[in-house]
C-alpha cells in the first residue's frame, strides 16, 4: 500500500458517515459491498465464499437471451426496507451499520432517498427522520452524497434533491461532503455528464447564497457496486461468460481503491458538530413534543382554577374548616414502555371512569396494544402512517377493532394520571387572608395559562416560518381533543362546565392570537425588504421553551411528559443501530488491513 494511506494517526473516536442521495441511487447496495470488500480480497473469492447480505434487497434480472424477467432477492425484507412494487422507494427509514475496525466503530448510516415515490411530503418527513436520527451523534466525520454520473440533463429531480440535501445541511459541514458517482462502469469509471452539470448548479447557488461547496477530485470519488449485483446473481445460480466475469473483476478492484480513497479523505476532515445541522430541526422536534403536553397541562389548569373556585365559595359560606388548605390535582406520567394504537373518538370509543373520586376519559379501545409499526409520530391524532397499522382494513383503512378510520387513532406512550392532593397557601409572605391566599393561587393558574398560550403561539409561528410545507396545527387539534373529553365527561354526570368554558375561551384566545401574528405577517411581506427579518432564532426556541419548564405550578409536569417523549425517541433510534459481524477471515482481508492503517 502507498504511503499516502498513512496519517492522522491521532484520530480518535468513531468515525460516523451520513449516506444521502436520490431514491434508487444505491446506497443500500453501498452499505452491502462494503461488508464483501472487507472480508474478500478479489470477486473470484467471494464468489467462492458466502455472500454478506446486510441489508434485504431485491431487484430484477432480465436473461439477455430470452428477456425474461426474474426477481432477486438478498436477504429478507424488515420494515426499514420494504419490498414493494418496481419503482417504489426501499429504505422508509434511518438505520446504522456498525463495523468494527482497529477497534474503532466505523458507522455508516443509510438514509431514504430524497425525490421518494410518494411525493415532497414524504420528502419532508424523510428528512425529519434523518435529522432527528443523527441527533443521538455528536458528529459526523463525513456526510456524503450518492448521485449516478449518467444524469445529461438538470431536470427538476436532479436540481431537487440536490438543493433540498444542501438546504438541510448546516454551512459548517460544506468540507465534511464527498460526492460519490455510483453505477460508474456506464461512465467507464469517469463523473460522467452528471459532474458539468453538479458544478454548475453549486455555482448557481454560491451566486444565490455566497456559499461555495467545494467540487473537486479531492472529495469526489467514482464507484461502481454492480460488482456485488453480479454477486448475488451469480449465488442465486445464474452463470455469464468469462468476458463479463473479467468486466465485473475490474468493477470490484476499482471500487476498492476507491474506497480506500474516501475513507483517507473522511479521517482527514474536522468532525462536524451535528448541533449545527440539528438546531434547527432540534427545536422543529421539541415545538412538536410540546403539543400533547401543553394541551394536558392547560386542561390540568382549568380543573384546578375550577376546584379553587369552589373552595373560595366554601370559605365565603363558611363551609370550610381548613380555609389555608385548598384541595388541588396534581399529575404524574405514568410510562407503558412500548407504543399503544387507541381510538380517539369520544363519542364512541372512550368511556368516563372514576379514579379516587376523579372523572377521567379512558381509551377503551386498545386496538393494538403493542403497536411497534415505525416512523409513526407518538401522541399525534392521524398521523398517515397508522393506516399501515396492523389493526387497519387495507381496503377501507377503517380498524378492525373498532370501526372507527384510521384518522381517529393515535400512538400513545404514556399515560397521564391525575389524583388529588391539599396544597398549603399559607405560606406566602404576602397573602393577609385566606380569601387573598385562593385568589392568588387562581391568579397564578391564569397566569401560567396565559403564559403557556403565548410560548405556544410563538412556537407555532416559528414551525409555520421555518417549514417547507403548512403544517398542522397540532396544539389547536390537543385543545380541541381534551374539550372533547371534557364534554364526555360531562355527559356522564360530571360538573365540568366551568372547565369546558375555560378550555373553549383558551382555544379562542390562542387561535385569536395566531391571526394577529399571520396578519402582521402579511403586512410585513408587503411593506418590508427582504433583507428585514426578526424571525426567531432556534437558541431563542430553545429560551422559550426553558420559561414553560420553569413555572412554579405546572412546569415540572410540562417537563416531565416531554422527557418522556425524549426516552421513547432515544430508545427507538437504538433499535434502529446494527452491528455488523464478518467473519474471521476478514480481519486478513487486504482491505481491513488498509483501512486499519488508514484510522489508526
């Protein structure tokens, strides 16, 4: 091996590689001859050997004689790459393949591809799962992007999913990206026509935006995997003649000296700090778990101004032996440890049941009790993906269970219990009376409501600035839902309506606030530069959210349902990391000993 391969001995860590491109570009295949490259030093030995298949995939053969078509399969399908009809997009979600080299971890990280059959949503959701999958990685020590040299033309796809992987890269990651040509033997191991028109595309956008990405032989490399598809046909007994055995060799021996290439240019970058990339999406991830919480809090809030309400009547009326002790609910978040598929709708699939002398809406419908159906939004009415949910007619997507459409149903992972507690209220220094003491603890509660409302109304607007497409408005829709429950409760006998009235005059008050803020929108759009901006900044997000954790009343319990969430997303996106076991003799492998010297 040349002395080239040899530096940066005093890397350290493991080294963290982001895979991205359009759908179909290959990066599965990617991930797959890696694993063979490392245990085999030529394709006659692995071919000889036993294919490593580490991640399903499948594709079509066409026999050159009779053109008859057959279906390959490697491995077998999981729900992060499904086997679905030709053309349909395979990886639906972010997975990790963890190779262990010099005693260091080598990740590589496959992505689903941008430009998904299913339109610029799934796009959009895509790329939320892949920000909010790296999230759980310090850095990242190479973020590259896949694309096919034989692209002749900049049609609307080619220029897409280019602009739409930069737009979600952070400036500071520009010297971290590698372009890799894949399919290169079409282009006789050149970029092909792919390379003038990437280059004039980065210019385009370094004259839009002053940014220049660099474009260079340096950070470009040329591969061709159909070496390992040769591979896999050749275990699945399908036999080529010798000419296109030797075209097949010289793929694979050129693929690894490219390989060899992009793993020095990788170790010899700065690490790029995925908080850059991820502020952003970071704060896009808490404004959306905030919204079940903020919503259980409000109607917390209104139960609690109600009970002080009444306890102020009974100090009037002299009803009341302990008028410094007022009763009050508290709540606790009770985990289940997996995700539960519940109808939401009230009119038919909850039921009032009293727990210590409490109403309380229950989800009679557990219509998949374990649901572990991936990608879903936990705590989130309707999110499409539960139309897959086992539980769902495919034909009319209504549940099998209850009846109900898909649209009614929802993730949870907790449960919020609710009991009640006395509260002290003589403790503050201020307070003369005990009729002064209940006004100020309902002064408080409104306080805090009013407080929740307006950190809720400036999130919302934040997402509504920031996103690509109009998003729900999952904090009205939480509302909407616990006002739901409230007159459930009502029905059957409960004394609920002052709290009814408090959640319909929140609503009103929210939604009246989120018109002031789209008018001035509107206004400033239309009066304003488009150099004048005081749109919030992520660490801003991040501020306002810290004054919802930090009220006296209800801020811990706020917290609490949100760190729940954390844990839950945390320990999905571990079950999500593979770590790859190769045979012995690939720690012999001419590769493996390259790649050692090379991050050692």
């Amino acid at each position: 091996m040349s002395q080239s391969w040899q530096y940066n001995s005093s890397s350290t860590g493991d080294i963290n590689i982001l895979l991205l491109g359009p759908t179909g570009v290959g990066k599965s295949t990617f991930i797959n001859a890696f694993a063979n490259y490392l245990v085999y030093n030529s394709l006659d030995e692995a071919i000889a050997g036993a294919l490593q298949a580490i991640i399903p995939a499948w594709f079509i053969f066409m026999d050159k004689n009779t053109f008859e078509e057959q279906t390959v399969m490697i491995g077998t399908p999981d729900e992060s790459e499904k086997k679905g009809s030709v053309g349909q997009s395979c990886t639906s979600q972010c997975r990790s393949f963890v190779f262990t080299i010099n005693n260091r971890k080598l990740r590589l990280i496959d992505a689903p591809g941008i430009g998904d059959t299913q339109g610029v949503l799934q796009d959009e959701k895509n790329f939320e799962d892949i920000l909010a999958y790296i999230a759980q990685f310090d850095y990242l020590n190479g973020i590259c992007i896949l694309l096919k040299p034989s692209e002749e033309r900049l049609n609307i796809l080619f220029r897409f999913c280019i602009k739409e992987l930069l737009r979600h890269l952070h400036i500071h990651a520009k010297e971290n990206i590698m372009f890799i040509f894949t399919n290169a033997r079409s282009t006789s191991y050149q970029p092909g026509p792919a390379a003038p028109l990437l280059r004039a595309l980065l210019r385009t956008l370094k004259d839009q935006s002053g940014n220049e990405i660099p474009f260079s032989k340096e950070n470009s490399f040329i591969f061709d995997n159909e070496a390992f598809r040769f591979l896999a046909l050749c275990k699945n007994g399908i036999t080529f003649e010798d000419i296109e055995r030797k075209d097949y060799n010289r793929s694979w021996n050129y693929t690894i000296q490219e390989f060899r290439r992009l793993m020095a240019r990788i170790v010899k970058c700065d690490k790029h700090a995925t908080r850059d990339t991820l502020s952003l999406n970071e704060a896009q991830q808490l404004i959306r778990k905030l919204s079940r919480p903020a919503a259980e809090i409000s109607t917390l809030i209104q139960e609690n101004r109600q009970l002080a309400e009444q306890h102020r009547k009974s100090v009037l009326s002299n009803r009341c032996a302990t008028p410094l002790i007022m009763p009050q609910k508290d709540a606790e978040v009770i985990s289940l440890g997996y995700p539960r598929t519940v109808c939401a709708n009230t009119s038919q699939c909850t039921e009032v049941i009293r727990i210590d002398g409490m109403e309380k809406v229950n989800y009679v419908s557990h219509c998949h009790e374990h649901c572990f159906l991936q990608g879903v939004q936990k705590e989130a009415i309707g999110d499409e993906k539960l139309q897959q949910c086992s539980a769902m007619n495919q034909k009319t997507l209504n549940c099998k269970v209850c009846g109900c459409i898909w649209k009614q149903h929802m993730h949870v992972m907790y449960e919020v219990r609710k009991f009640m507690t006395d509260i002290d209220i003589s403790s503050s220094k201020t307070v003369q009376s005990p009729l002064e003491a209940i006004q100020k603890r309902i002064q408080d509660l409104e306080n805090e409501q009013v407080e929740i409302i307006k950190v809720c109304t400036q999130l919302t607007q934040f997402l509504r600035v920031n996103a690509l497409n109009p998003i729900n408005d999952d904090i009205i829709e939480y509302i909407q839902h616990f006002i739901r429950e409230e007159q459930t409760k009502r029905n059957a006998g409960a004394q609920n309506d002052d709290v009814i009235n408090g959640l319909e005059r929140l609503l009103a008050d929210y939604k009246h606030e989120m018109d002031i803020i789209q008018k001035g929108m509107r206004i400033k759009q239309t009066t304003l530069s488009s150099t004048s901006t005081n749109t919030m900044t992520s660490e801003e997000i991040f501020g306002l959210v810290g004054k919802l954790y930090r009220l006296p009343i209800n801020g811990r319990k706020i917290r609490a349902q949100v760190d729940e969430l954390k844990r839950v997303q945390q320990k999905f996106n571990q079950s999500r990391e593979q770590a790859v076991s190769l045979p012995q003799k690939a720690a012999s492998s001419s590769v493996m000993v390259d790649l050692e010297r090379i991050l050692a």
